[in-house]
C-alpha cells in the first residue's frame, strides 16, 4: 500500500518535472517532504473508535460535514513532530528558516488558535499569528497542511469507506469542512470532481457553480488559461473574487496529488489575481 502510493508521487513527480522544469527544485522538495507525511500515516494506529454512525450520517444529510474544526481528532504531539521534521528537511535544502520552527512552541492557547484557523481556513487570523512570529505565511500554511495531513487523510480514507459521501452537494468538504483547493474536471456530462485542502477528500460538484459562493450565473463566472497549456485553468468567480485551480480532461491520468498538482497551476494563479486588481 505504502509502496504504492510512493509509486505513484514518483510518478507524478516525473511527469511534472518534466513537463515544467522551472518548478523542479520545489517538485523535489515537496515531494521530501510528502515522504515524510506518507511514513508518518504508515506508522499511525489511531485506536479506532467507534464512530456513532447514525449521528454521522444525519449530519451529512442535513448538509454538515462530519467534523468542524473544533471537533476534528488530531493528534496534537504528533503533527507537532511531523511539523519540526517538515521545518528541518525545509532548511537542509533552503537555510534556516529561524521564526518558522518555534511556531508551534508557543503557549498552549496559542497552538490551539493556530491549529484551528488552518483547519478553518481562516487566512486572516494565520497571517496576523505569522506576522506577529516574522514567518512567511503561505510556507508555514503549507507546512500545516503536510504535518495534519496524516491524520486527516486517514479520517477522510475512513469516511470514504464506512459512510455515503455519494449524495454531498454542498462546496465545503464533507470530512473535515474545509474548502476544496483543486477541482479536476469532468469527461462529457461528469460533474467536475473538487478536492479538499486539508484531508484531500473528492467529492463531485456542479462545473457552472462557484464552491464558494453557490454562484451559478454563468455572466459573473469565467476562468483563465494558458494558449500552450488549455489542460490548467483557474475558475474564477466575480461575485465572491475566489477561484479555484482546475485540470482538464486531458491533463496527465495518472492520480491527482493536489498538493503537487496545484503547483503547476501557480503561474496561472497568479496572473488571475493580477487580472482582477
Ligand atoms: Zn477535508
Ligand atoms: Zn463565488
């Protein structure tokens, strides 16, 4: 299983790399630094409790995912040492990254705060806590995001196979809540498949409806692309300002890796949010 899925991140890596060598070094790094995540969830026997089923399941018909960001099991101490590992492979490769490594040191109240605005994908709150400690943000979101990852997607493999996420419509993810940060459109009439940010849990949602904002008039919504590359898109939607980063039909078969496969899609990012100030 574990040979597996290394298997494929090889694989995906390749393929990348070779297609855009401008992101190789990050393909390298990130792909270290998913090694670590991977291990760790090899190594992971989360007592099984047993899940109150019926409960669960009414939530998900009700329209709510199965956790928020308070409720959510996570092993604390652990993702604490996933993070120091994921900071120290980091700064073997890029130099010291002094602010970033003490993040999670702080007072007990603080953590709290910090793990539960990554799961809630509150951005504001994450960038003022970085800016108080003098750490980029979007590093050390993306540092978050491996070192939970472990437990998040085990809590996602557990829900894919013991409950009906088949009848999920709404644009938030229905394991742990947070927002989708990829989405990978669908062959003739499928509906596009959206992935989660955090637990990286796919679900199918409507391609002419904004995830974000349930926006479904097609005037305000457009999406941008590259001539050379019309397989990558950003969807984008004028009424809330959000977009997703979205792959084609014909965009590489083998597994999605969001974390990879968003990278691929930053130029293009970037250009949207350019377009829009
Ligand atoms: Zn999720
Ligand atoms: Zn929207």
């Amino acid at each position: 299983m574990a040979d597996a899925d290394l298997k494929a991140l090889t694989a995906k890596a390749t393929y990348l790399k070779n297609r855009w060598p401008v992101y190789a070094d990050i393909i390298d790094w990130l792909v270290d630094l998913l090694s670590e995540a991977y291990s760790v969830e090899d190594r992971l026997c989360l007592p099984q409790t047993p899940w109150d089923h019926n409960l669960l399941s009414q939530r998900l018909r009700a329209g709510e995912p199965l956790f928020d960001a308070g409720s959510i099991p996570i092993d604390m101490e652990s993702s604490r040492d996933l993070f120091a590992i994921l900071v120290t492979t980091t700064e073997h490769r890029y130099g010291k990254l002094e602010p970033l490594g003490s993040m999670l040191s702080g007072p007990s109240d603080e953590v709290r705060f910090i793990l539960s605005a990554v799961l809630a994908c509150e951005s504001e709150n994450l960038e003022s806590v970085c800016s108080r400690h003098g750490a980029d943000a979007s590093l050390f979101t993306l540092l978050m995001r491996l070192a939970l990852r472990p437990f998040l997607r085990q809590l996602s493999k557990r829900a894919e196979a013991e409950l009906d996420l088949a009848g999920w419509s709404s644009g938030r993810c229905p394991v742990c809540g947070s927002w989708p940060s990829l989405a990978k459109l669908g062959e003739g009439n499928k509906p596009r498949i959206l992935y989660c940010s955090l637990c990286e849990t796919s679900w199918p949602f409507s391609r002419l409806e904004c995830p974000f904002c349930r926006n479904d008039q097609a005037d305000s919504l457009s999406y941008v692309y590259a001539e050379e590359e019309k397989d990558l898109s950003v969807d984008l939607c004028e009424r809330c300002g959000q977009g997703i980063r979205t792959l084609g039909i014909k965009h590489h078969s083998a597994p999605v890796l969001p974390i990879l496969d968003e990278l691929v899609i930053s130029h293009l990012a970037i250009a949207a949010t350019k377009g829009e100030n």
